[in-house]
C-alpha cells in the first residue's frame, strides 16, 4: 500500500496519525518517507483527490509534526540513561544517536531545523536533545521553525505541482521515488565519506 492509497483509504486522520509517529514513537527509523507523505498530501490536495482545504491541511500536519518532535523530546529525558547504555537492537541502534550527536556538534542549535530534512536525523534529533537535556524552550522555539519550514514547503511543491499538472497523480511511484532520493542520497554519501575516512 503506497502513500496514496494510505491517504485515500484513511484519509486525513491516518495521515495525521503517521506523520506524528514518525518522530513521536520513532518510525521514521523503521520507515523513513515522512517527507513522500506530505509531498503525496500536497499533491492529491491540488489535484483534488483530498479533500481538505490547503490552510487546514499545512497548520495541522505542522502541529502534529511539532507534536511528534515533543513526544520524541520527551521520552529522549525521560529514558536518558538507558539511551546511552543499551545494546543495539533491529530497530534502534547507538549510531544513530551517534550520528544524530556529531549532527548537533557542528550545526549547534539550528541542527534542530536542518535535521528536519534528513531520514533518520529527524527522527532521532528530538530523542537525542530530550536525552542531553536541551533547554525545553530553545528545542520548542527551534523544532517549531523546522516543522512549519519542512512541513509547508513540500506540501506547497505538491499542492501546486498537483493544480498545475492534475495529470502527475498518474506518474506518483516515480515521482514519490525520487523525492526519496533526493533526501536519502545527501545522508548516504555523507555516511560513506565518513567511514572512509575512519578507514583511512
């Protein structure tokens, strides 16, 4: 089942539902494609597919997406110690808060907002600052900024591909494919460079 049909089968609430997850209880680890939902959201809206107004559809997934980061902040502080001690397991393992901690070290605070665009970083950044005790506010003020930022923009690069070319809906497994892509291969050649240059 693709993104479309899990938008058309369950329509607003499950989309609602999974973006929240993929930062709230952490399946973007397991799935990442957060990003191909709200694209897949903006397109079927514009071509009027979902029904739900482009005001609604923007400010709720924002909140919901700001909701997730929070509840992924939060269990982050809650479970601190045992984070930082666990042995790795399928579905989470140490690199990734590794991977998540080098990404805060050089970017600082506005990682918070950058992260956002990158699998497995946007996931795992909520949990990382939850668990080094990130002012509370500062991470509220900053995953804010990067929710509205990464949410409304490719919702918008759907709604209005979709207004313009009704006809893409057709194409949508390519399309979705490469908007994948895009955000995976940045993190996958930055992972490569790294480990070579451990290796060397």
């Amino acid at each position: 089942m693709g993104p479309e049909s899990i938008i058309e089968f369950g329509g607003f609430a499950i989309l609602l539902v999974l973006v929240f997850l993929e930062t709230g209880l952490l399946i973007g680890i397991l799935i990442p494609g957060g990003e191909t939902l709200l694209f897949t959201a903006g397109l079927l809206s514009g071509s009027e597919v979902l029904n739900v107004p482009l005001p609604l559809l923007m400010i709720t997934l924002t909140l919901v997406s700001v909701g997730g980061d929070l509840t992924g902040y939060t269990i982050g502080m809650k479970t601190r110690r045992h984070l930082f001690n666990r042995e790795d397991s399928f579905i989470f393992k140490k690199s990734y808060l590794d991977r998540a901690k080098a990404f805060y070290r050089k970017y600082g605070p506005v990682a918070i907002i950058i992260g956002r665009f990158f699998p497995i970083i946007r996931t795992v950044n909520p949990l990382m600052n939850g668990a080094i005790d990130q002012p509370y506010m500062r991470f509220f003020t900053m995953t804010t900024i990067g929710c509205t930022i990464y949410v409304n923009t490719i919702i918008l690069v759907g709604f209005y591909l979709g207004k313009t070319f009704p006809f893409l809906k057709s194409y949508l497994e390519v399309i979705l494919l490469g908007i994948v892509l895009i955000f995976i291969l940045p993190l996958l050649i930055r992972i490569r460079k790294e480990k070579k240059n451990k290796e060397g």
